[in-house]
C-alpha cells in the first residue's frame, strides 16, 4: 500500500446525483508488490476456494452486498441475470474450473477483496490520472483513449443498458445493423463513466473484457483502486475491500522483505 495513503470520496456529477443520490466512488492508491513470488496470495486465494461451494453460489443473489448491486444494475437498464456482477462472474469461474486461477498478482488482490468483502474493486493505472477520480455521464463526442495498434473496443454492457435506459437502439442511438460501420471507441452521449478531472477512463462497472488503455499492465507498479457505491451498501465496507485489496498487495512485497 501507498505509504501513509487513504480513502477518498470520489465526486458525482450533479446531474447523477439528482437521479442517483446514493450512488458514489471511493478511491485509494496502491503499490504492487513483487510480481514474479505471489505465494503470499495464492496461498489466501486457496484458502478461500474452500469457502465457496456450489450452494453458496445459488445463494449469492441474495445476499445483502450482491442484491444491493443487482439492483442498481435494473435502475441503469442491465439484466443482472445476464450482466452479472464481478462476484457472481469470480464465483462461477471458480466453480467451473475448480480453483481460484491464478493470474497477476494485481489482479489476484482483486479477487481476494472482491471474494471476502464481496464489493468488487477496480483498478487504473496512476500515471493516467489527472485530479480527483469521480463518477460523470459522457458528452456527445467523447471516447475512451485507445493506445496505438488497439482495436476500437465493442460496446461495454453499461453502454448497451443506459442505452437502452434512454431508449437507443444502441450506444450513440439508432439501430445500427452488423455491416454499419459503428465507431467502437466512442462514448454514446449519457453513458455512465469514471472519469478524472479532464477525461473518461472507464465505463461505469467495467468488465474484464472491457477494453480501456488506463488498465495497469504488468508494468505497472503504481494504480488507483477504486468501488462504486450503491444503495444499500455501508461506505465502511466499501472503504474496507479497498483497504484489503491494497495491503494485500503490499502484504506480499512484506513478506518478501521478511524472508530476504
């Protein structure tokens, strides 16, 4: 963790906050630890796989934190039961393949936070970032920046409800068929965004496969974390997955320290 780092409350642009008062961002900034030893996580991400059997999976829509978040996925035009939230995607992938995978050590830290606090945690790339990290609706003609050589990323599912929230055939409006050419970069007008004082960095609950070039690489050692705050969910558990997410990865380059 970000020595001497703490959790901050995010902005809300005020036209969200009339429609969505209880809807808010916190964020943190974070280190990641050591890359290439991640026993330290893979041995908690073991331990969790214990707790998570197949009843606990039929039961996790119900459950307080993740029925909170399936909510507000209706209010903004998702399907929960297609669109599911991180947990419910971590949780099916570990029943599917029978473990926790292991994959970065950033990534992992997610998935620990995530599994035992249940608020999914986010993270971006702290070069990106330019002031205070909040929640803003896209303006006509803004897009997401693409690193050179990417390919336009497809419509993000937040894209595709809020659309459908304001009646679009599809993000930017109209009903576009599959040989219209659809500029995949851009932001339709309206769309739920992370966004810091001068641009968008992300869609609003982005998905894994949710392209965007503010998404640390393995490079990358300094990031923001951030979660969204929804009806229904205590700001100290918001602010506690956020904590657990970034001392576990500094928990690592600890343990690390300990043994050399």
């Amino acid at each position: 963790m970000t020595a001497g780092a703490e959790a901050e409350r995010g902005w809300v642009g005020s036209e969200i906050e009339e429609q969505f008062p209880e809807l808010g961002l916190t964020y943190l900034p974070a280190t990641v630890g050591n890359k290439e030893d991640r026993w330290f996580v893979k041995r908690r991400m073991r331990v969790l796989e214990e707790y998570f059997s197949g009843a606990i999976a039929i039961s996790l829509p119900a459950r307080p934190v993740t029925s909170a978040y399936r909510v507000f996925y209706r209010q903004i035009g998702l399907n929960p039961d297609v669109d599911r939230t991180p947990l419910e995607l971590i949780v099916r992938q570990r029943l599917s393949r029978g473990r926790f995978v292991p994959r970065s050590l950033l990534e992992d830290a997610l998935t620990v936070a995530a599994v035992e606090t249940e608020i999914p945690v986010w993270a971006i790339r702290a070069a990106d970032v330019l002031g205070p990290l909040g929640i803003t609706t896209s303006r006509d003609g803004e897009r997401l920046d693409r690193e050179e050589g990417h390919e336009d990323p497809a419509p993000s599912r937040t894209e595709r409800g809020m659309a459908r929230l304001r009646g679009d055939g599809v993000p930017g409006g109209g009903e576009a068929s599959e040989a219209e050419d659809v500029d995949r970069g851009a932001l339709s007008a309206g769309t739920l965004v992370v966004a810091d004082a001068v641009r968008p960095l992300a869609v609003l609950f982005a998905r894994e496969q949710d392209p965007t070039p503010h998404r640390p690489t393995k490079a990358d050692r300094d990031v923001i974390l951030y979660a969204i705050t929804v009806p229904g969910i205590p700001q100290a558990t918001v602010e506690e997955a956020l904590w657990l997410a970034s001392t576990t990865l500094g928990q690592q380059g600890e343990e690390d320290d300990e043994e050399a």
